[in-house]
C-alpha cells in the first residue's frame, strides 16, 4: 500500500505546487509543532487529494488521514508504548493530552476530540480494505479532519468564530454560561464585550458574569455600555458587589465613575452611594479630575447635597495629605469643579471650600501635628484679591472660588449670602476675617452695619487687610458720620507717638513697618479730610517709610499688577528655542527672574510631548529648570497626555548621578522627580520596555536618602519621655526617602501588574534586597513609619514575611509608635490587612497609648488611634478613649476635639460591616458634653448604622443644640429619603428643627415636599404630622 510519508515525501511533491486553502496552510505549518509524523503524513493526504500521488485515490487517502490521527494520539508516548496497539478510550485521551497546552489558552468545542476518533475507526476498515470502498467517505471525511485540527491548534480563533455566531442568537442562561467559559482566559473579552447586545445583560448576570468584580476589567466596560439603556439593572448590579473585593482596585473604581456619568442622576445617587459606602472615595488620589467630574454630573442633575458630599469624601484632608508632599496637584481638578457647579449651587460649593481651605491651612498642608491656636492664626493666608491668585497654590486657589461664590450669591439674593458669611464667622483662620470684608464691600447694602463695624475695628489691627483697604476706598463717603469722624481722629493718634519707646535697630524697623500699614489705608480718604489732617498723614508716611525693611513689600497698595501667568518672555518661542536659552544660563545664578521660570513651566506643561522629547539636553542646565520640568509633567501625566520616556528617563539618570556624587545642595529636584514618577504610576504608566530604564533612577533615590540625617530611636524615646510631641509622620513620609519608598512600591506593584503574574505575587529581586536592608540595616523611627506606611502592600506581596516584620519592628515603645502611626495615617482598622495583624495592634493600644496620654503627646495620629479603635471595639478601646476624654477637659484644645469630630465622622462613613461597628459607643458620643457643642450633622448623614436609629440620635442632638441653626439644615435631603421607612422618627426631628424658627424659603419648601412623603403614614403619625404642619405655617422666614 505505501505509507503516508512516503507519498508525502515524492520528488517534486512540495507544498508549494499544491492549491491550499489558508486553513490548510496555517495546519502544515502549525503540525510540525506537535509531531512532524503528522505534518508529513498531513502532506502526504494534500498530495493524494489533489491528485499527485497513486492512482488509488479513496484508499490511499483514508490511510493519510488516519496516520495523521494515529501521530498526534501517540506523540506524548514513549518508545515502547508506541510497539503497542491503543485501547478503546485511549486514543481520545492521548489526543487531549497532545492539544492541552495550546486548548488552555481558549475555549475549545470538546466534540472534536471524538470527531477525530469517530474518523479514525471509519478510516482505518478503508485504508486496510477491510470494508467496501465508498468512493466519497475519505474526500467527506477530510474537511471534518482538517476542521477539527484547526480549531484545536488554533483554538481562539475557534473561539472566536463560535463568539460571532452565538452573540446574534437570543440570549439565553445556557448560552450566557458558555459565553464565560469562552473569555474565561480574557483573551477574547474586549471583542466580546465590545459587540455584546445591550439585551444580554439580564442574562449574564444571572450566570454570574459580574459575581467577582475585580475577575473580568471588561465585564465593568460592558456595564458603562448598559449605564444609559438599562440603569435600574446596572445600579443593583453594582449595589451587589463586596466592597472589601473592590476597594483597592483603582480601574474599577474609574469604570464604576464612568458609569455614575453616563446612568440619570437619580441611579447615578445610588451607584455613588455604593462607592463612599464601599471607601472608593479614598482612590480619589488616583483620578481627581474624574471623580470630581462625576460629582459634577450630581450637581448638574439637582442633586447638590449628594454632589457636595460625594466631592467631600474625595476632598477629605486624609485624601489631600496622602502620599503628597504638597497640595499642588489638586488645583487644576478643583478649579474644573468649582467653574461647573458654581452657578448651580453657589452655597453648597461655599461650604465644601471653606471646610476644605480650613483644613489645610490648619493642618499646614502637609503636617499630621496639632497647632496650637496662636500658630493656626499665624498659618498661611492666601490673598483674597482675583489680581494676586497664585495658580499653583491651592489655598489661593480655594480662595478665588470662594470668592466667586460669595458674588453669585450676592447678585442672587440676600438669603444665601447671609448664610454663607455666618458660617465664616464661626471659623479661626484669619483668611476668613478678610472674606468677610469682601463681602461686606461687594454688597454693603447688605451688610451696612457689618461694614461700618469692620472698618472702625480693623483701623488698628496688626495685620493689614487689602480688603479694609478697598473698603474704605469704596464706601467712606457713604458711611454715617460717626464711622468717619473715628477714621479719620486714627490720624491724630498715630501723630502722638514715635514708635515704642527705646526702641532701636530691627524693633524700630518694626513698630515702623507697622505704622506705615496703618497709615496707608488712611491714603485712600485723603481726599475726605481737612488741610491740618492732611498735612500730618504726608508727614507721618514720609517719617515711617522704611522702603528698604525686608517686610516692607507686604504692602503693596491698593492698585497691584496681575502676575504673569503665560510665557512671559518666553512668548513665541518652540519648545526647541526655549531649551537652547535654557542651556545658556548659567547654573545656580543668582539672576534668574521668576517670569523665565514661571514661562518655562508654562510651555513645559503645555507641550509635554516636545519637552520631553528634549529632555536629555536639560542634564546640566540649573537644577531649577530641572525641578519644573518634573512637576510639568507629573502634571501632564495627571491630566492624562502622554510623554517621551527615553528622554526623561536620561534626564533622571543625571539627576541621580548628580545626587550619588553629592552635587546637589538640596532635594526639591529629586523630589519632584519623585512626584513625576508616583503620577506615572498612578495614572498614565510607562510600557514595561522602560522597566529597566526606570529601576536605575528608582533605587538610587532610595540609596541616596541616608538614614544618617534621621532621628534614631533613642532620640525619639528622649523626646516620648520629656512629653514633646514629634511628628513623626510629616517628617518621614513627606521626605526624600519617604517618596522614594513610595515610589518603590508603586514600581513593584507595577512591575507585577505589566508582567501578568497571575500567580503569587512577588516582589522584583532590586525590592526585596531594599526591604531587607530597612529592616537588617540602621533602625530609625522614620524608617518605621515609612514601613507602616505601605504595610498593605507589603501584605499583599509577602504576608509571612510581613508578619515576621512587624514582629522585629515592633520590639519597643517608640518603634510601635511610628509603625502605627504610619499605618494609621493612611489606612483604616477594619481592612483586609488588619485583619491578620489585628492581635499586634492590640499590644500596641494597651501598652503604649496610656502612656503617650499621660505625658501629653496628642498629635493627630493619636486622635485617629483613640477613636477608631473605640468605636470598632478594640480591646482596651473603652479604657484609652476614656483617657483621651479626661485629657481633653484637662487640656481644653479646640483643635484636638475639632479633629476628634472629624475622626469619628470618617469612621462612620468608611464603615464597610456593621457587625465590626458598636452603635452603642457611637450613640455614647453623640451625648457626650464636649463633643456634642460641635457640628455633628455629617455623623447623621454619612452613618451606615440603623437609620431609625441614627434618625433619633439625630433629633435628641437637636434638642439640646445651641449653635448655629444653619448648621442642622444640610440633612432634610437625607432626612427625605427615609421618610418613608422611619416616618416616626423623620417627623421628630423636622418638629425640633422647625422650633427654632430660623428656616429661609429653600428649606421650607424642602420640608413641605417630605410633608408629601410622610402624608402616605397619616395613619401613624397624623397628629404629629399637624403638628408639623402648624408650626410651618406659623414659622418666621429669614431673609
């Protein structure tokens, strides 16, 4: 008969002169992979088929095609094994076992497997002429043959084919299953996901599709596709999914916000809702400029309460201070949301700044530590004038909004603006002082009264006011004379004097500097006052004028330029010109104009692409061009556009040549280097071919940062003993080392996200020699901090080695310390990592926080252990707050019960389970005396306890509230939508708020719509419910 790899191998018989199909070529050059016997007989079956071999054609062709089933079965058989004949089921075994690495990757049709089979019994009867040769059965038979091997060498292209076919047929359960066996390898997702029906949601979801939320990224882009046609659907679909599996998985948090924009506002509250109830607001670090574009999408629905919340969950100060050394970065996402919801909802927006502009002032942007409240009158006081705004400065930058707030309020009513200026009085900072001026200038109709007060009180106030200034410019002439004639005998005081007495040198600069402010706001009235009094306000300005004293710019009039904000002198200039001038100034000159930096920066953010292209020219240019091409493109990178890497990764080599070589003075280079890379990371990452570019810059800054300059443990147990408070966390995290620590992380992290390890992770070798260094080398606190700092990814890489860690760190006192307050900065007690470490932590809590209170060391971080611990009913939880209580009576501090009260609002909101939640402490600190003369409205609405519950909590707060009543009123929406399931407790409270007759229009006609509500349950409550309507009617509106 001849065998088939002689007909195969005949001269002249080359593939080549033979009319192939594609199939049939991709099969001959894939066969060979898995047995060349069964390529050659294959070859062999495509001579005999077309004719080129024997003239037997049916025989020979059957014996071809059943040698290549019979190859491919024994392939994975030894020597002795092949002598031997196959049992019946062998041969199908034998075949899965040669196609199962390639069938793994796809979903594969196992029909094929005993297709094969079945062809190869029909075969072999015809090939040995046992059976009658049916002329046609070999030629049906091939198709069959070569179908079956194709699909299984190739099975996602079977997958595929089978996807095209399924997707039109009717949606089905069965059909929705085998759908996910097919993408179960992800290999065909996004051409599924990407041309399913909207119609086959139901059924994917009820074959679990969307079980696992984190198993499949495309199941979520499948979700926004359905966001807008079936909302109800997508929204529970959402509401189902484990918070604890999402929370750190920062793609499904940026599709669960496309998402909330693209359902109707009224399911877009529910997702939202899920979210801050989930913690997803803590990734707000990740997409600012999209989480605020979402809560912008509430607002512009009507939902301002919700949107404002939503945006302050993300805004939150944790948020702000974490893992940046300042705030910068979040001005541009700011500003967007301020310009898209202002006009909307001016009031609501006032608010969110102020509470934001508070913190950070307070907090110092970046500190962790408690101010006293003389520094927190001292801190930084951005201008309030739209000419002095400084772009790359959030507080001014919060300013300027809050500005625009308080004039579109003004031009809308009295109401609101009123009620915006209450809530700046009730705060410290003196920013507030000032807009309140404004706002008493802008609108003095208004504010007659208030105007007239301020001017005659601030005439002799250390600080000087533009405000004041612009003030008594405007409306001096339309003041009562009373206000006049105590402005203007301020001249004949300050005639009196020459200054404190015996004072010379720097102090007479001084009491000078200080007269010469007073005096100065008296120019703008000189055309108001006599010839005597003139005469001596010339004299006076001309005996004080100190134009050479250091602070003698701090007053700069009333008329000032609007700084630069372009490119100044770098106008018209390509990218390519501005780094050719760049290169031509010399380094570290003392003569470099901050226009050509702030041009520099300008053109460097605008065009990131082409600056960076170039970047590699920047290598010995001053290292302050250096500095803000970094944070140009960190912030393009945050932004979403793209830059070159292989030039800035050249330009990183040389600063961290640089560093290595002691060259550099300081480390705001480094650290904005540092900042770059953590924006990378976090939002527009590099492709792994710069993996090895970037672990070279990466590792030196780590080595770079030397441990000699940190404090050693025993320094630290020096302060802990003396009772004087050192932040540990500001001074660490903040730090070069503390960014290049963070930046390592992220790198390995990344490294394992690019690499596709679907396995156990594991840290990249360059990490774990770095950790082990931190944790064998030199032990200092800050070294410990920046440890516990980054203990959950650390868990998520090693958790035995962590644990081990942990173990080692913590053998003393101030070394549990700075771990936990490193942990605790940035983490919540009731996550995941916690959970395995919880027994540490208790040691901790009851062995060395009594004694960090009893030697007066209250820093934040000792705040955020004392509450959280309490209120997730931590073991000797009770004992230590206890403590922390007598602490505060003993040692009145507004700022530490102000973050007390913040604390405990950011407990209640990240609940994730509320069986790790004690209600009955919560309910404690709702009563308790010094907690409750706070504004504790944000515990009512961001609780996730028993709303009848917290509803009560709620209305007993009222009744004894003594502050301001506009600070009670932000919960009627909240109140609204339980009124149905708690109507009792609803009505309570809305009876408490109407008693205290302070309602303006907008919240009377709020408690008139839940009136609607509540009118469904007369039944239940129908005489408190007239009675709520009697007191309505009978209310007194504000204006």
């Amino acid at each position: 008969m001849g065998d088939a790899r002689s007909v195969g191998t005949e001269p002249g018989g080359r593939p080549g002169n033979l009319p192939l199909t594609k199939m049939q070529e991709s099969l001959l050059g894939r066969l060979p992979t898995y047995s060349s016997n069964a390529a050659e007989a294959y070859l062999g079956a495509l001579h005999v088929y077309h004719g080129n071999c024997y003239t037997d054609q049916p025989s020979h062709l059957a014996y071809a095609l059943r040698d290549v089933v019979d190859h491919l079965a024994r392939e994975k058989q030894s020597v002795d094994e092949k002598k031997s004949r196959l049992r019946e089921g062998d041969r199908e075994a034998n075949l899965r076992r040669t196609f199962d690495p390639v069938t793994r990757r796809g979903y594969v049709y196992d029909g094929h497997y005993r297709t094969l089979v079945e062809e190869y019994d029909k075969l072999s009867g015809i090939a040995h002429q046992r059976d009658p040769v049916d002329d046609l059965i070999p030629f049906d038979a091939m198709p069959r043959i070569e179908r079956a091997l194709y699909d299984l060498s190739f099975p996602q292209v079977a997958t595929n084919r089978m996807i095209d076919k399924m997707i039109l047929e009717p949606p089905t359960l069965e059909r929705a299953k085998a759908l996910i066996r097919m993408i179960s390898t992800g290999a065909a997702q996004s051409r599924v996901i990407g041309r399913l029906p909207v119609n086959w949601l139901e059924s994917m979801d009820g074959a679990g599709f969307f079980k696992d939320p984190v198993g499949y990224r495309e199941a979520h882009r499948y979700l926004f596709r359905c966001a807008g046609e079936c909302p109800d659907r997508v929204a529970e679909i959402i509401k189902r999914y484990d918070p604890a599996a999402v929370r750190d998985n920062r793609f499904l948090f940026l599709d669960l916000l496309d998402c909330m924009m693209r359902m109707p506002v009224g399911h877009a509250a529910t997702v939202s809702s899920f979210m801050i109830k989930a913690g997803l607001h803590d990734m707000f670090v990740h997409h600012p400029g999209k989480y605020l574009e979402a809560a912008a999408s509430l607002c512009h629905g009507g939902e301002y309460a919700l949107a404002m919340e939503f945006a302050r969950k993300g805004l939150s100060l944790d948020n702000i201070n974490h893992r940046y050394p300042s705030a910068r970065w979040l001005d541009a996402p700011v500003r967007e949301f301020a310009d898209a919801t202002m006009n909307e909802a001016p009031l609501q927006l006032f608010g969110l700044l102020a509470d934001m502009l508070e913190d950070i002032i307070t907090s110092g942007r970046t500190g962790h530590a408690l101010p006293d409240a003389a520094s927190s009158m001292r801190s930084k006081r951005p201008t309030v004038e739209e000419s002095d705004q400084n772009v790359s400065d959030l507080p001014s930058s919060l300013v300027a909004h809050m500005r625009n707030c308080l004039t579109i309020m003004g031009r809308g009513g009295r109401a609101q603006i009123r009620r915006a200026v209450e809530t700046t009085k009730r705060r410290r900072p003196l920013i507030y002082r000032r807009l309140e001026m404004f706002a008493y200038g802008a609108f003095p109709d208004t504010f007659k009264k208030e105007m007239e007060d301020y001017a005659v009180r601030y005439l002799g106030n250390d600080y000087t006011y533009h405000e004041h200034y612009a003030m008594l410019e405007r409306h001096y002439c339309s003041m009562p004379a009373r206000a006049r004639d105590q402005i203007s005998d301020a001249i004949t005081r300050h005639a009196a004097g020459d200054g404190p007495a015996g004072a010379t040198g720097r102090a007479a600069d001084d009491s000078n500097l200080r007269e010469i402010r007073h005096l100065r706001h008296l120019e703008c009235i000189e055309k108001c006052l006599d010839d005597e009094q003139l005469v001596i306000l010339k004299v006076l300005l001309k005996k004080h004028d100190r134009s050479s004293h250091p602070g003698h710019l701090f007053f700069r009039g009333s008329k000032m330029t609007a700084p630069d904000r372009g490119p100044g002198p770098l106008e018209g200039k390509d990218p390519g010109q501005v780094i050719d001038m760049v290169n031509t100034h010399r380094p570290r000159s003392v003569v470099l104009p901050a226009e050509i930096l702030r041009g520099f920066s300008y053109l460097a953010s605008a065009s990131p692409g082409e600056f960076s292209k170039r970047a590699m020219d920047l290598a010995g240019v001053d290292p302050r061009f250096q500095e803000e091409f970094f944070r140009s493109m960190g912030g393009a990178l945050e932004g979403g556009k793209s830059i070159d890497w292989g030039g800035t990764i050249t330009l990183l080599e040389s600063v961290c040549e640089a560093y290595e070589d002691g060259k550099y003075e300081n480390e705001e280079t480094a650290l904005a280097a540092c900042s770059m890379l953590e924006s990378a990371f976090r939002h527009s990452p590099p492709g792994i071919e710069f993996r090895k570019g970037l672990r070279r810059p990466i590792m030196s800054f780590v080595k770079a940062s030397s441990p000699d300059r940190d404090r050693h443990l025993e320094s630290f147990e020096d302060d802990l003993n003396s009772g004087r408070p050192i932040d540990v966390i500001n001074m660490s995290i903040n730090s070069l080392e503390g960014m290049s620590f963070l930046v390592m992380m992220m790198y390995a992290l990344w490294c394992h996200e690019k690499t596709k390890n679907t396995k156990k992770p594991k840290l990249v070798p360059e990490v774990k020699a770095v950790l082990d260094q931190y944790v064998e080398g030199p032990r200092t606190i800050f070294r410990d901090a920046i440890l516990g700092s980054c203990l959950s990814d650390l868990y998520f890489f090693d958790r035995d080695w962590t644990r081990c860690m942990v173990e080692r760190i913590c053998t003393s006192i101030p070394a549990r310390i700075a771990f936990w307050d490193g942990y605790v900065s940035w983490n919540h007690l009731d996550g995941d990592v916690f959970s395995g470490l919880r027994h540490m932590y208790d040691g901790f809590l009851t062995g060395c926080m009594p004694e960090i209170l009893s030697k007066q060391q209250v820093l934040k971080s000792t705040v955020d252990h004392c509450v959280s611990a309490y209120l997730y009913g931590y073991r000797g939880s009770a004992g230590t707050f206890n403590k922390f209580l007598k602490y505060i009576k003993k040692n009145p501090s507004d700022d530490v019960v102000d973050h007390c009260v913040s604390q405990v609002g950011m407990v209640v909101r990240s609940i994730q389970d509320s069986s790790s939640f004690d209600v009955k402490r919560l309910k404690t600190l709702w009563s308790n005396r010094v907690l409750s003369k706070r504004d504790l409205t944000y515990w009512f609405v961001e609780s996730k306890v028993d709303r009848k519950a917290s509803i009560m909590m709620y209305s007993k707060y009222i009744k004894g509230y003594s502050g301001p009543p506009y600070l009670l009123y932000p919960v009627l929406d909240e109140l609204k939508l339980h009124a149905d399931e708690s109507s009792y407790q609803v009505v309570s409270a809305l009876i408490r708020l109407v008693k205290m007759n302070m309602l303006d229009s907008s919240e009377i006609e709020s408690i008139k719509r839940i009136e609607k509500i509540l009118e469904k349950h007369r039944k239940e409550i129908g005489n408190d419910l007239k009675k709520l309507r009697e007191l309505v009617k009978r209310s007194t509106f504000q204006p």
